[in-house]
C-alpha cells in the first residue's frame, strides 16, 4: 500500500479526451482574392476611362454615376463569396483588395492633383 499514491485517485480532473480532428480547412485564398481583386479593379479602371476628358467628349461609359456600377458589382459578389463558408477567405481577400485599390488610388489622385496646381 506504500506504493498507492492517494492523490491519483482522487484527482478532480477529467480524464484526457483523444483529440478531434480538425475541421476541413476552407477552401480559397485570401492573398490571391487580394492580388486578384486589386489588378482587376485596376485593369478596369485604367483601361476603360482614357476617354473620359473633357476635350475626348466622355467616350467611356465609366463617366459620371456609371463608374460607380463595377465597384457595387465588385463589392456585391464579393460579400457573397465572405459569407459562403468554403470561399470565405477568397471573399474576405476581395473585401481587402477593394480596400487598396480605394487607399492607393486616392494616393495616385492626389499625386496627380498635386501636379496639377500649375496649370492654373
């Protein structure tokens, strides 16, 4: 009996349970949605408004509210990839990617506005 350790038995503690295994990972990849939304947004708004100048008469259907119509385009898919759990990272990635597409192009416009101030 000098070798029963009494504390073992009466220990509080649960015994160990056996690991579960880990759920499935989720599907997608959230730096690609980043790059891929980002280089698309940028591909679209760089390629289609070099008409919109004011001495090339508006040639792009991009001028005035219809610019906006891509970016809700954009957006609305991309909040139905973030909620879908198996493309949740790739959404989450395009949420991310519209976020620098806005941060660095408002630095390119103010860049480009700033350079402006002599042509007044």
């Amino acid at each position: 009996m000098s070798d029963d350790n009494p504390e073992e038995a009466w220990s509080s503690l649960p015994p160990p349970r056996e690991e579960e295994p880990s759920p499935e990972p989720r599907r997608g990849s959230m730096v690609l949605g980043i790059l891929l939304g980002a280089v698309a947004l940028y591909a679209l708004y760089f390629g289609t408004t070099a008409g919109i100048a004011p001495d090339e008469g508006y040639k792009t259907f991009l001028a005035g509210p219809a610019a906006f119509i891509p970016i809700a385009v954009y957006l609305l898919v991309a909040i139905v990839l973030a909620v879908r759990p198996r493309t949740s990272r790739l959404g989450a990635g395009l949420l991310i990617g519209l976020g620098v597409f806005i941060l660095v192009g408002g630095g390119i416009c103010v860049m480009a506005l700033s350079q402006m101030r002599g042509l007044r």
